[in-house]
C-alpha cells in the first residue's frame, strides 16, 4: 500500500468527540464523523453524535457544546459500529493526534468485542506540525488560523474532519514547494517520522455469555446483587457496551425489570446466562 501513488489511495478523515480524555477510565466518544477522499474528490461522509452511555461532564460540553439532551435519543457505539468499520476499511486514516481518536475509537470496537477494521496507514497531522514548522500552538483550530484556513465548526467532529482536511491538504503542498518528493504514501509517512503507534489497553476478560451477547445482540439473564450487598434481583438484560472506571468494569444495558438503561457493576452480578 505505502507505494501508492497519492492520487490512488482512499484517505479517510477522522475526528471524535469524548466525554473526556481517557477511554479506559470510563470515557466514550459522544461524536464521530468520517470524510473519505481520494484524489481530492469527496467519496462519501459519515457523521452522527453518540449516546456515550453516561453523563457528558461540564468540561466536555464547554470544549465541544454537545449536551446529554442533545445524545440523548443517539444511537450508541455498538449500533453504529459496523458503518464506522465500512467507512475505515482498507483506508488510509488521518487525525490531528491520531493516537486520541484513534485510542477512543478502538476502545468503543473492544467494548463490543469486535474486532477493529483493517486500515492501510495512520497519517497524523500533528506529528507533520511539529516536525516541519514551528506554530505558536499545535492545536487544530489554532494551525488553521495561523494558516488562513476558516475553523467554522471547530470543536464538532464534522467541523474538525473539514479543518483537518485543509490543514492536511496544504502540509502537502507546502512541503512539496519547500523541494520535499511527496508523490507516494510512503513519502508522507517518511515525513511524519514513520508509522504511527499508541498502546492500547489490554484485553478485558468477559464471562463468555456476556461476551456472546454483546456480539449479537443478545438478551441475557442475571442475577445481580445490590450496592449495598443485601438485596439480590433476576433481571432481563440487553448489553450495549462495556465501560471501565478505575478498577471497577460495568455493564451498560437496557433493563427489562426497569424499563430504562442501566449500569452493571460485573462483579456484582452473581449468575447470568444467555436467553434465545
């Protein structure tokens, strides 16, 4: 792939919005859109906000405006999961600090147990700024401004995927002009310092039937013992995804007994078993 020549390859921009900063630590993405380009014609676009699963906190809604009244009625990950798959399969990915984007959106794949999509190459703005230029800030919006490139919509994913694009398009040109041979994808990931990595979190174990039912959507029953130890209830449940805050892992699902999501603490739930 990397010795495609540029106007060959599928790029996709990517940007996400999060309820925070770490995904292992209970936050979810809560936007996501995805613009697919080749040779600087649009293919097609993505966007939606995201039901997170949880409280969008005071500090995320001042960066990126999006409120729990605004996900409320959002599909979750688990729903969208496979158009995001499609959109990103067999692309070339580009971020600004790819690893964020990327370390949330593959926290949202393991959360449903499937397994995320095989892209080409990560291309990550920010790596190119901080190599070859010097901006007063290596923000998005600020490199944009700095460069004369409108940031309408900066802060939502849309908005950030348009910027990101821009900001790509004239890293591109301007090196080029500069005398840098930009004609392959390898030659831009040469310029970015080689391929872009990140850690990702290791594997979380499941009970096999919890795991089954997040891979198909299943209901399951339960029994599950309350926080304060004394109670135990049977319950009909239908998981939408996992989430993980500190040492604690829980279970966010759709209730049957309360008719509303809920959250389940893993290690209080005593029994469960699949339910056809």
């Amino acid at each position: 792939m990397s010795s495609k020549y540029l106007y060959e390859v599928d790029f996709a921009f990517l940007d996400v919005e999060t309820t925070g900063l770490d995904p292992y630590s209970g936050d979810r993405i809560c936007e996501i859109a995805v613009l697919k380009i080749r040779n600087g014609k649009i293919l097609d676009k993505f966007e939606t906000l995201v039901n997170p699963g949880r409280d969008i906190p005071p500090h995320a809604v001042s960066i990126n405006g999006i409120t729990d009244n605004m996900v409320e009625n959002a599909p979750f990950f688990r729903e969208i999961a496979w158009d995001v798959f499609g959109f990103l399969r067999n692309t070339v990915i580009v971020a600004h600090n790819a690893p964020f984007d990327l370390g949330f959106l593959f926290a949202e794949f393991d959360s449903i147990k499937l397994s995320p999509p095989e892209y080409d190459e990560v291309i990550d703005t920010l790596s190119i700024a901080k190599r070859y230029y010097s901006f007063p800030s290596n923000s998005l919006g600020r490199i944009a401004r700095y460069l004369g490139i409108p940031t309408f919509g900066e802060h939502r994913a849309f908005g950030d995927v348009r910027i990101t694009k821009d900001v790509f398009e004239y890293f591109i040109m301007d090196l080029r002009r500069k005398g840098f041979r930009i004609e392959r994808l390898k030659d831009i990931v040469r310029l970015q310092g080689g391929a872009v990595s990140f850690e990702r979190s290791k594997e979380l174990v499941l009970p096999p039937a919890i795991e089954e039912a997040l891979r198909i959507r299943g209901k399951l029953k339960i029994k599950y013992l309350s926080a304060y130890g004394d109670v135990t209830t049977t319950r009909i449940i239908e998981p939408l995804g996992l989430s993980v805050n500190g040492k604690n892992t829980y279970i966010i699902a759709f209730c049957h007994l309360r008719k509303e999501r809920c959250t389940f603490r893993l290690d209080r739930i005593l029994e469960v078993k699949n339910v056809s």
